[in-house]
C-alpha cells in the first residue's frame, strides 16, 4: 500500500493510536506515522490561532454580558494553551522538523495531547453554533500537566538519544525564553556571509520580574561530567522558570481583564484577586547547584508588605502604584549567539533565506557560540552569587563521555 494512502487512513483513528499503537508495528509503520503526527501538530497550530482569531470577533460583538464573560473566559483558557503549544514546539522542533536535510526525524508522539487539543479546538470553530462552556478548569490543568509530563519524556529519552554536540540541540535555550509572556527585547540580529559560510549574529534581553536565579559551586562527589545531561538539565530549569513565570501573568492579565469586564457590565459577579502564588526549584549536577524561581505579583505584595486596596474594584490605584514602584528582584538574562542559519532560533525563520535554510548539506561547515549571562537582584539582596554565566560552542573540540 502507497505511504500517501496509509497516511489517508491512519488520520481517520485517534492520533493516540497512531503514536501508542501502529507506530510500534514495524520501522515502515513508524516512518509514516512519524509523519501523520508531526504534520498533525503543525496544523494544530494553524488551528489555535484561527480559534484565538474567531474569539475576539465574537468578543467585539457581544450582545449581552453573560456572553461577554463566557467568550473572555474562552480566550484566557485559548492564551493558555498557547502558551503550551509554543512550548512544546520549541522542545521539539528542531527533532520533529530538522532543518538541515540528512538529519534524522524523531516523531511527536504525544498522540493524545493532539486529541484533546483538536477537540476543544473544534468547538471553537465550529461555525455553526456559538461556543459555550467549552473549557472548565480541571481539562485545562489536565492538559497542561500532559504537556508538561510529555515535554520532560521528550527530553529524557528521546532528545538525550541524538543531541550528542551543540550542532543537534542548536540554540534551543533561545526557543525555550522566547516563549515568555512578556520581557523579551532583541537588541540585535544580523546576517553574514564573508566567507562564503553564512552566520547568524543576534543580542537577546529577556527581564523576568520577581524571579530569581543563582548557581552555588559544590563538590562533585559523583563525577558527573555528562555533556548531554549538562544540557538537558539547563533546558529543564529555563522550562520550568518560564512556564512559572507565564502562569503568574496569565493569572494576573486574567484577574484584571475580568475586573475592567467588571467595571463594563456591572451584573457580572465581583472578582477576587488570585491567591499569592510562589514557585520555586533547585537540583545539582556536575559540581554545579542551581536554585531557582519566582512568585506572583500578590506574593511579592504579602512579603514585602505593599498596601494592597481594600476596595478590589478600584483597579485604577493599584495598576498605578505598581507601575510607579521600583522593579526590584528583576532577574535579567543577556544572550550573545553566532550561529549557522540551520541552529538558528525559531523566532529567526522569517528573517533568513530560503536558500539559507534549503541548501545546505549535513555535511556543511556548521558553527555555534552561544554566551548566556544572568543577572540576579535577589541574589545579590542575599548576600549569594548574583551572576552567571552559560557558554555552548560546536562543534567541540573535547567529547564528554556519557555512561
């Protein structure tokens, strides 16, 4: 049977089938499989933004208050989910759809996160009804958390397998801070070609408010010189510090979008304020402890005893005040990258040519350097190490050795 017609039949069961099942069959089943899921998860892309568009048509012709805070209530969950599907395709991308041609192609196999996702999606573009009670909170955090459980899958077994230097994973720190909500800054981004191999220059600044981030020099008791683990685990922490720090602003852009809903359309319900909220995480490896995190805007008030409105609807005040105060414990992160167009970040794809992206062999002379610093006021407030440093090169010159 032709691959194309295989294909035209797998995409008639469920994608948690194609990834859980027929993958599994023979090398043949999963090669077309392969491709049935990671086209599937570009489109679904395609689609979320189409739902995200029809949203806030359907926002600005509202016709009573309770549809006012039923559409607003489905653009938050639609935000959200974007949010994770901009992760989830900067982890995976540069495995799922390599640039370079040779290279190998893994396979998204998160079968049933395709599901759900085309699902939910669907009852937004349903042209023919109006979507109604299509998100409830317990669905959303379910499918976040299967998010979340496939991305650290994905990278523990399937990215650790093949990124054995800096030319596989690329700049994929890049991708994973570009999916912060707010507070990214490009300062630069040039193209050149003086000796016939093009390069891609860019100068990156990300600003994470009431975030922290230090790195203590410890002991390496265990030996641990693992380049990939190295890797992996810096992934881990800039992905669990950006998804923290997505959640406390959605959960604040929310709470405030509802109070001006509010102060519009008086018979819809007050709103109270979202619970303070912190999060914070550590982990050691390679002679390296890292202790890092962040809280929500309530939680730094509470410790730092702002005066908070007793009045919760009066929201004019309280945006000012924030706005006029300092922006202290501002954790600030500076990226240098020089890189072949192919490891470029994912947010450079519009600005390169096509042909320097097509027509380069797996054999070309690819190059990377990639500088990251941080700069951390709460550290520094503690009496701890307030910078550091991150630099990856390839191709190296010194393999580690992973055992």
């Amino acid at each position: 049977m032709p691959p194309e017609v295989l294909s035209i039949i797998l995409r008639m069961l469920s994608l948690h089938d194609v990834a859980c099942t027929v993958r599994l069959i023979s090398r043949r089943c999963f090669d077309i499989a392969a491709t049935v899921l990671n086209s599937e998860f570009l489109v679904a892309g395609t689609k979320l933004e189409a739902a995200i568009k029809r949203t806030e048509s359907l926002l600005n012709n509202v016709k009573s208050d309770t549809e006012l805070l039923e559409y607003n209530n489905i653009f938050n969950a639609l935000e959200i989910i974007r949010s994770q599907y901009q992760m989830l395709r900067a982890v995976t991308w540069r495995y799922t759809h390599p640039r370079s041609r040779g290279s190998p192609i893994s396979c998204f196999y998160g079968g049933r996160i395709l599901d759900n996702l085309n699902c939910l999606l669907q009852t937004v573009l349903d042209s023919g009804r109006i979507p109604t009670n299509v998100f409830n909170y317990l669905d959303l955090q379910i499918f976040i958390r299967s998010c979340e459980n496939f991305m650290d899958h994905f990278e523990k077994i399937t990215e650790r397998r093949v990124n054995r230097s800096a030319l596989v994973s690329g700049c994929k720190i890049v991708d994973v801070l570009d999916c912060l909500g707010e507070g990214r800054q490009l300062l630069s981004l040039r193209t050149s070609s003086r000796t016939g191999n093009p390069m891609v220059s860019m100068q990156v600044k990300y600003v994470l408010r009431r975030t922290w981030f230090t790195c203590l020099q410890v002991p390496n008791v265990n030996n641990e010189h693992c380049w990939r683990d190295r890797q992996r685990y810096m992934y881990l922490r800039l992905r669990r510090l950006v998804g923290s720090f997505n959640k406390h602003l959605y959960h604040k852009l929310h709470y405030e979008r509802k109070v001006l809903l509010r102060a519009t359309a008086s018979s819809l319900p007050p709103r109270k304020p979202p619970p303070a909220s912190t999060y914070s995480g550590y982990g050691e490896y390679g002679g390296q402890f890292f202790y890092y995190g962040n809280m929500s805007k309530y939680a730094y008030e509470n410790k730092f005893r702002y005066a908070r409105s007793s009045n919760v609807e009066n929201t004019s005040g309280e945006f000012e005040e924030e706005a006029n105060r300092p922006h202290r414990f501002d954790l600030v992160i500076k990226v240098e990258l020089r890189c072949s167009p192919e490891l470029a970040p994912l947010s450079t794809r519009t600005s390169l040519k096509v042909d320097d992206l097509e027509d380069r062999g797996v054999n070309s002379r690819q190059e990377l350097y990639l500088k990251l610093s941080t700069r951390c006021m709460a550290s520094k407030a503690n009496r701890l190490p307030g910078d550091f440093t991150w630099e990856v090169r390839g191709p190296r010159i010194r393999h580690s050795q992973c055992r």
